[in-house]
C-alpha cells in the first residue's frame, strides 16, 4: 500500500509508545496515542520537512505501577519514581481501559496502532489480561498492530533497527537520549513522515491482528463510566483543598455563536506543581486533545489563526461534539484525584459557557461535570496583578512577559494554549492559590 493508496482508504492510524517501571517487572507507567487520518499523513508531500500533521487526536495517561521503579529506564523517561508519588497516580485500571477504548472507538475505518517493536504491545497486553480484558476489537472493528520496527529492518537491512539510531540518521539533532513518552512517539510519527512512500510499500506485509486471549471480552463491552462523577457538591466538600488542576482549551468557528473545532485538557496535581522541571512544567501530566467538525463553516480569520478549517477536518473524518465526546471527557476527569479545578484563560466568558452549551446539546449527561470547580485565569490575573496601570492579559502577552527568554508557542493551538497557562501558573504561587479559592460550579456557569 503506498501513501496514495492511505488517502484513499479513510483509515486511522494510531501512533503508540509506552514505558515501564524496569525490566523484571514490566507494568506501565505512561501511555502515549496520537491517531492521525490516513489522509491527512499524505499531506506531507506538499508541505515543508519540518511539517507536523495538525489534524490529529492526542492522549497521554501517566500512571503508578505501585511497584520497584528501575533508576537507569526512568531516567532514559526523564521521570522518576517519586513523581508518580507526588502525583497521586491509579494503577493500570478499568477507567484505563475505558479511556483507551472510548480513544479508539472515536477514529475512522480501519484502527491501526503503530508501535516501534512488539515490546510495547505485549506489555499492554499482560495488563489488559490482568483485568481479564483484550484489545482485539473496539466498536466490531477489528484492532490491527503495525511493527515499524520490523518494517524499518527491512527498509535498512543490517541496520540496527532501534528508533534512537533511525532518528540519529534522520534529523540533525537526532533524539534526545532522556525523552518522554510522549516525545518518543512524536519522533516516530516524524521518523515514518520521513520515509512515508518506503513505509507504507512495505506496510500490508507488517500488521497482524493482535492476539485474542482466552476468557476476555473485548474492551468495547465494557465502556461504561466505571464511577460517575454524578453527586451533588456538599458544603463540606466545598471546602476541601482543590487537588488537580485541569487546564482547558477551546478553539472554535468564531469569536460568537461559535461552535467547537478543538478540544484540550491537560490534567496536573496541585503537589507535581510545586517542583516543576527546568522547563517549567509538571513531569507527570494526563493529556487529552480531540478535534472536532463544527458542523458549520469556520469563519475565516479562526481558521486563520488555528490553522484549522473545514476541509481538512472533514478529510480527516472527525466526528461532530456528542455524547460520546462528553464522555470521554469525563472519562478523563474521573481519572484525576478530586477535588478538580477546571482552569481556563477568559473561561467564565468564552469557554466554559460554549462547553456547557455543546454538553446539554449533545443530550449528554451534564451531571458527571457537576463535582468539578471551574477557575478563570484572567480574573485572578486582573485582581492580583493590574499594578494601578493597563495591560494586556491575553495569555501571549502574559507568557511573554513572565518567561522574556522563552519563545512564546503558537496561540489558538489548544495545546499550546494549555501548556502556556500551566507554565505561567507554575511560576505564580498567588495566582495559583487565587485560582484554587475563587471558582464556581457548572450550574453557575451561563449557558
């Protein structure tokens, strides 16, 4: 199947990278899925090399193995053990396999994962068996795994076949040899964007049907919310502290009446802030990003500054907002120790109202979002730091001004939006107590 043959067929392919705590014991410790449309990875050939897929859907999950971590594999993962400590993080769990599941089931056509050598994907499967669960089939469709590894040993015979020596020999800075999960994913889509004709030549001959396993339903069974987030808030639990904050990000068709085209939420517990790495992040983050079709026409000037618009989305094949993105989400949030603070920059006038309006739209249950805190950024912001004269607080002007030697991201990616908020929060010990006190609930917000 060459990459032409891909812009036709209307399949997802699922780039898939995990880590372990060691070698002997081999259970998990964070997961990384980015699924891009088949289509939307040909569009490499009329792009720069530099070119990264912007349609893609995106899931990071961290979690604690609650077993012996090995030193020299963390420290290839840049984290440590006591990371996860701090973080409060689940076992590999149903909520898990609930979230790898209800990922899956929101892609096109056929799934393919994509993972640099079995390794991976046997380690997930001893999980999975653990539960007395598979990964066979998501939604009746066959679950296929594609080797890149055993692919590239073809491609470059007598070559070591490791994703660090093909990096090496690809880009000029290579990978580094300390790399997230998630890094390490984001150089194998680089490395197959590299090499797309060569790879996908090679690609019917590579895949196999993961492996049923005796006594297991499939994981699309079992999708239900294994514990809502469905009971009221009481004035007792009102005063607890907040534990996780959620940073959250919207792009949209426009500035007004808008609908949804992107969705991020990165999730961090309040302790992993207050060591963060030289970069300023938290190491221990869950991420979700989901983009959607509007299902109206993006106005120009959003599309201009998203780089989204209707043509690519709907290439792309993404679904519309409905209830079982609503349930992902709360998937997502359930994962997190509460109480949860939702966190977003303008929040009380843009996202949280447009949120609530797709939620009850969807004819989605509402209520899993009714324990959680919602927190504008800019509001504190204004209260804490307006300093008797104007400024901007657009959150670029604010990032600029907080980190002067660091180059802003790209505003209106929601990711990039999400990451910039965390970074300024972390550096801001006011205005992150301002936000863990000054919030409202999701019955407050207008819709």
């Amino acid at each position: 199947m060459t990459s032409e043959g891909v812009s036709q067929n209307k399949d997802s392919f699922i780039f898939f990278t995990l880590s372990v705590n060691g070698p002997d014991q081999e259970r998990v410790t964070e997961i990384s899925l980015v699924s891009i449309f088949g289509y939307e990875l040909t569009r490499k050939k009329s792009n720069s090399p530099d070119w990264f897929p912007r349609i893609l859907d995106k899931m990071t999950i961290c979690i604690d193995p609650k077993e012996k971590f090995d030193y020299e594999l963390c420290k290839s993962y840049n984290v440590k053990s006591q990371d996860f400590e701090v973080a409060k993080r689940q076992k590999f769990d149903l909520k898990v396999v609930n979230l790898l599941n209800l990922f899956l089931s929101r892609q096109s056509g056929e799934l393919y994962l994509v993972g640099h050598g079995s390794y991976g994907f046997k380690v997930l499967q001893s999980e999975l068996r653990r539960l007395g669960k598979s990964l066979d089939k998501v939604d009746g469709r066959q679950v296929h795994f594609v080797d890149s590894e055993e692919i590239f040993k073809k491609l470059q015979p007598g070559k070591d076949s490791s994703l660090s020596r093909i990096c090496d020999e690809s880009f000029p800075q290579g990978m580094p040899q300390c790399a997230t999960t998630e890094e390490r994913n984001k150089f194998l889509i680089k490395v197959v964007l590299k090499h797309l004709d060569k790879f996908f030549d090679n690609f019917n001959r590579n895949f196999v049907p993961l492996p049923k396993q005796e006594s297991e339903s499939a994981i699309a069974e079992t999708t239900e919310t294994t514990s809502k987030l469905d009971q009221s808030i009481s004035s007792d639990e009102l005063a607890e502290p907040t534990q996780t904050h959620v940073y959250f990000d919207l792009e949209t068709t426009r500035l007004r009446n808008s609908k949804i085209t992107e969705i991020c939420m990165l999730a961090v517990h309040i302790d992993s802030m207050k060591t963060p790495t030289p970069d300023s992040l938290p190491r221990i983050v869950d991420k979700l990003v989901l983009i959607v079709d509007p299902g109206e026409m993006i106005e120009e000037i959003a599309s201009e500054l998203t780089k989204l618009n209707n043509q690519i989305i709907q290439e792309s094949n993404k679904p519309k907002f409905n209830a079982k993105t609503t349930q992902i989400m709360a998937e997502f949030l359930e994962r997190q120790v509460s109480p949860i603070c939702m966190i977003a920059h303008n929040g009380m006038q843009f996202d949280f109202p447009l949120l609530k309006r797709h939620i009850l739209a969807s004819n989605s249950n509402e209520t899993v979002f009714s324990d959680i805190r919602y927190a504008d950024s800019v509001l504190g912001m204004r209260q804490l730091h307006s300093g008797g004269f104007r400024q901007s607080f657009q959150l670029q002007k604010v990032y600029q001004r907080t980190f002067p030697q660091s180059p802003a991201a790209n505003q209106h990616q929601a990711e990039d939006d999400v990451i910039m908020l965390l970074k300024i929060v972390c550096s801001d010990s006011r205005l992150c107590a301002w936000l863990n006190s000054n919030y409202v609930k999701f019955t407050d917000i207008s819709d």
